[in-house]
C-alpha cells in the first residue's frame, strides 16, 4: 500500500473547504492507503505520491521545489490555471470582434481563492505573500467591445475574452470533464441562462469528451482535475480549468458516486 501525500498551502490549514479529493481520499483509505494532508513548506512527511492541492491560481516556487522531493506528484505540471494561460478568445480593445464579450478575472474562481488565503493570514496575524487582485461577484457581459467599460482594460488582472455560448432552442448548455489519470466523468449541464452554475441546472446529461479537450489536458499537464467548457458551432471553447475542484454530496445515491468512480484513477499513478 502506498502513503499519498495531499499538499496544501500553508494558509490552507483550518479552512475546511469542500474539495474533491477529500471525498477520493476516504475510498484510498478505505483501500488501505495512507493519506495524509500537509500544509506549508516545513517538515513535509515523505510519500510515494504527492498531489498538487495549492488554492490558488498560480502555485508559488517555493511550492514547486517541494514537489522535486516526491517520486511523482498528481498535477506537479500544473502550476498556472489562469485564463491567460489557456484561453485562445481573449480579446484587447483594438481586437477585430464585434461580438458579445464577458469580462472575468485572469485569476480563476473570481480571484476568490487568492482573496480567501490573503484574509486566512490578515485573521492569523501572519504575513501573507499572496499578491492581490480584483475579485469579481459575477460575469458582467456586454454586446460589444465598445460597451465594456475602461476599467476593465487598465485593472490589471481583468481580462476580457469572446462570449460564445452554447445554445439551441431548449436553452443553454455548459460540458463539465472531471478526470483522475484515466479515470473520468463527462456531462452537458442544461440551463435557461448563458452563465450556468450548478443552481441553474435544469437537466444534465452524458456528453463525448472532444479530442481538441484530451490534447489541451496532456498539453497543461493535468492529472487530475476539472475542465469547462462549451461547443460553439465547430469549436469546443474552454471556460475554465481546475486542479482543486470542490464536491457537495447530493442527497440520495448520488452521493458518493462522482469520488466513487474517479478514486481509482490513482491505481494508474501508484504503479
């Protein structure tokens, strides 16, 4: 049996966030492995395996030495998740586009994570190297370039990208691909608004995962992890990519389903 080292920043401590391998963890557990959480830099434990568990959008070098110290690390590649790093629709405002366009931070999750760790150490009295940026309540979307607002261009870590939803008549559709190593679960959310979140979820139904989003995964590096996306016309178009995506319980059989199917992708890892 293996001991599975999941590492954290340390602002991580005492947050109790929700996160999706916490949930794969207790089926590791529950397969005889050791898992075991650390937070910071100090006295990391030795493991065979170390999974990339870093809250924020771009994980810090000094966290990326540490995981020279295992023999593999789950997502060790996976060092920038921001919008700038994968995005092929950013826009600047001399670009040819006269479509609608949706402004969001460069950061990911609304530039939540880096805000949540920066409090974490203002509460702790501890000195925090987090750098700041602005955080975003929603998606301001406008039918034009012309229409976005000057702030939006001189903020550094706005960005402004094409907004090319998916949509037929019965509404509007979000891909959710959730994978551990060969492991993975992929779906199409349907909603009656462009911007779905999990709230808005009228149906949901099993969906192909495009090769174009199997090659962008090998390209980033991803282990494991969650992708968003959407199919305009031709194109798969890329919302969002996750290395630390979170995981609510339904209530009923679905519960443990999602962890359920996934934990077993680390088998491929450990061997």
């Amino acid at each position: 049996m293996a001991t599975i080292v999941i590492l954290e920043h340390a602002l991580q401590r005492g947050l109790k966030l929700p996160y999706l391998v916490y949930a794969m963890a207790e089926r590791w557990r529950e397969a005889g492995h050791r898992v075991l959480v650390h937070h910071g830099l100090e006295n990391a434990p030795a493991g065979d395996i170390a999974i990339n568990n870093i809250e924020l959008t771009r994980t810090p070098d000094a966290y990326a030495t540490l995981f020279t110290r295992y023999p593999k690390v789950i997502n060790g590649r996976v060092l920038d998740v921001s919008k700038s790093r994968f995005s092929l629709d950013l826009l600047s405002p001399e670009s040819a586009w006269d479509g609608p366009v949706i402004v969001k931070t460069d950061a990911n999750f609304c530039g939540k994570p880096e805000a949540l760790l920066r409090s974490a150490a203002l509460e702790r009295g501890l000195s925090c190297d987090i750098p700041s940026g602005p955080i975003a309540e929603g998606y301001p979307t406008f039918a034009s370039l012309a229409e976005v607002p000057a702030l939006a261009w001189t903020t550094p870590g706005l960005v402004v990208e094409k907004l090319l939803p998916e949509q037929d008549a019965r509404g509007f559709y979000l891909r959710v691909w959730l994978f551990c190593g060969p492991r993975e679960r992929s779906s199409r959310w349907r909603a009656n608004q462009p911007i779905i979140k999990g709230e808005h979820l009228l149906e949901r139904e099993d969906a192909e995962v495009p090769s174009e989003l199997r090659a962008l995964r090998r390209e980033l590096g991803f282990d494991f992890g969650k992708f968003d996306y959407v199919r305009h016309g031709e194109r798969f178009v890329v919302l969002d990519v996750n290395r630390t995506p979170s995981f609510t319980p339904a209530i009923g059989a679905r519960a443990s389903a999602l962890p359920d199917a996934l934990a077993p992708g680390i088998e491929g890892f450990l061997g």
